[in-house]
C-alpha cells in the first residue's frame, strides 16, 4: 500500500485564499514577501496547483528542481499575469496572437522563441531557445501574478512523476517543508494540467491537456503536428515517458478486475470482479469527460493510498479523453 514516505504534510504552510476579502489580501501578501525573499510558493490555478519561483532568480527556481526531485534538462512553464507580458518575454507569431486571444487566461501554454533580451534562469528554461508562457484564469493565481509583477516558474506541486497535486492537501504531502506557504484556493476546477502547444516551427502538439486538440486547431486552421520525443531532451513539461505516477502498477483499459487491485471505473456497467475490488472509484457514470478529469488526480491517489495495482476501465480517445489517456499511458509505463 503506497503511503507518504520520507516526507510528512506540511499542513502548517497552508493559508486560505478562497474568500475574495481581507483573508485573501494577507494570504497574498505572505505568498508575495516569500516569493521576493527566494522562496518557493505553492499556487492554485484552475488546473492543478503549481509550485512557484521568481523566474528571474536561478537560486530561487533551483530550488523548485530541488524540492520535486525534478531533472534538471525538464523546462518549466512560466506563468505571467498578461499577454502583454508574455509578448515581452516571448516573440509571438500570428497562430500565437490568435490562441493567446482565444484561451488566455486560462489552460493553454505557448512554447515560443524567447527573447534574446530576456532575464527569466536560464534553469527555467533548461537551457533551451524557447520559453514555455501561460496566463492563468484563477483568482488567486491572478492576484498573485499582478501584485509580483513578473514571470514566476511553476510546475506542478507535487514529487516529479508523481500524481499532480489538485488540492492544498495534496501538495502539503507532496512538498512538505519545501513550500513556505501554500495558496489554499479549493480543490482545481478542471483537474488536468494544461495543453502545450509549440510555435517554434510548425504548430505542434508537445502535450495534451484541458484544451482539446480540435479547438485548437479550429482557431489556426489547419492540424496540430505531433512531435519528436526525445525523453533525454523534452521540449516541454510532461514529455517525460513516465510521468504522473502513482507507486501502484496500472493495468489499463481492463475488462476485469483481478483480486487484490484498485478499480478506476468510466461508465455505468462494471467489468467482471469490480465487486471484489479493493476500492473502486468511478470518474463519471454518466462517461462525462469534463467530470472524469476534474476528479482524475484525485482519485489516482485515494486509489495509491488503498491497493498496490489499480485497474483502469477503457475511456473514450476523444475531446479530454486525449489527455486523460496521455495521462494514464504515461503512468503505467516502466519506470
């Protein structure tokens, strides 16, 4: 049974920003004061949570590396408050103007040449020619990002390849000390991280994610390329061959369940010995794919917590599927 191991939650650093009054304004402020002293932050954005650096500080960001046990050669997105920000860091093409007007704020990021005359750490970007930006929607993570007014480093709050972190509670376990104040902004609303889409060359797809490959390329015009992957040398966040794990083993697209496993279900009708199952948790009986990912991480690890192998029902390759079945492969490959 996978349990927290070395770390222990740090619930202590958890303040609530939810409210949208004077509780919010103190939150923000301790988070702002932590993130100028070079401390990392953990933010809630309508994904998942991320931990968050100044961008321009390479101790500072070295420090997030350090903190998820994260590769060094893994670039990291950089979350800004605007799209006029982002055009300073960023050079933007005309397929970026028009996705950047279609999806910000909100779960999209934009892989694009950096600017020559930029200061984001050169660790932020692992070295690379581009720059992966996003805008935020979520209240908190926007307040946070106009009060600090500039660039802040933010991968997902959580160990690297683990389970991404959609609650204030998941990323204490996660993190542990590591944060010195967590963002408490409720659980994420759509629980996937956000689609990548390169604009370095030809429109491509690095990853999958909350926005829908045919959305996407309803505003460009024509199909999204798919990419090169090279796990030695991502191009972007969540290219890595194992990634978003739980300790348990997956068996996907079952169609029973064998004793002693976990049972992640979509769908009304059960496999066979899904009434033996150690756990079950069903991400949609109705096989709504907005539902299945906003609850998907979550249940991942309430399952990890209960059985050592967990077996995933089919669920559709189509709209969120994509990215949740992304997911999913690349928590059960070999690691």
């Amino acid at each position: 049974m996978a349990l927290m191991g070395e770390r222990t939650a740090n619930l202590s650093s958890i303040v609530d920003a939810r409210r949208a009054n004077s509780t919010r304004y103190k939150a923000i402020a301790a988070a702002l004061a932590a993130l100028r002293r070079g401390e990392l932050v953990a933010i809630p954005t309508e994904t998942v949570y991320g931990l968050a650096a100044d961008a321009c500080n390479a101790r500072a960001v070295g420090k997030i590396f350090i903190a998820k046990g994260r590769p060094r050669f893994n670039p990291l997105i950089l979350h800004v408050a605007s799209v006029e920000m982002a055009r300073a860091i960023g050079i933007f093409t005309e397929e970026a103007e028009k996705l950047a007007e279609a999806f910000w704020p909100g779960p999209l990021t934009l892989v694009l040449p950096m600017r020559p005359a930029s200061l984001v750490s050169d660790l932020a970007t692992a070295g690379l020619p581009t720059v992966a930006l996003r805008v935020p929607a979520h209240p908190v993570a926007k307040a946070l990002l106009v009060a600090f007014g500039g660039p802040l480093a933010a991968p997902s709050a959580n160990r690297s390849g683990h389970v991404s972190a959609t609650t204030a509670a998941h990323v204490a376990t996660d993190i542990g000390v590591a944060a010195s104040v967590i963002l408490d902004g409720g659980p994420t609303g759509i629980g996937l991280e956000s689609t990548i889409i390169g604009l370095a060359g030809e429109p491509t797809l690095l990853r999958s994610g909350a926005i829908p490959r045919d959305k996407i390329e309803s505003v460009i015009g024509r199909p999204l390329a798919m990419p090169t992957v090279d796990p030695d040398a991502p191009a972007a966040p969540g290219m890595m061959k194992s990634h978003y794990a739980p300790a348990a083993k997956l068996r996907l697209n079952v169609t029973s369940v064998e004793p002693g496993e976990a049972l992640l279900a979509f769908g009304a009708t059960m496999p066979e010995g899904a009434d033996k199952a150690a756990a079950t948790i069903n991400l949609s009986e109705s096989e709504d794919l907005t539902e299945a990912a906003a609850k998907f991480f979550a249940a991942l690890r309430e399952l990890d917590e209960k059985a050592e192998a967990i077996a995933v029902m089919p669920i559709p390759e189509e709209g969120l599927g994509e990215a949740i079945n992304d997911r999913l492969r690349r928590a059960a490959a070999p690691r």
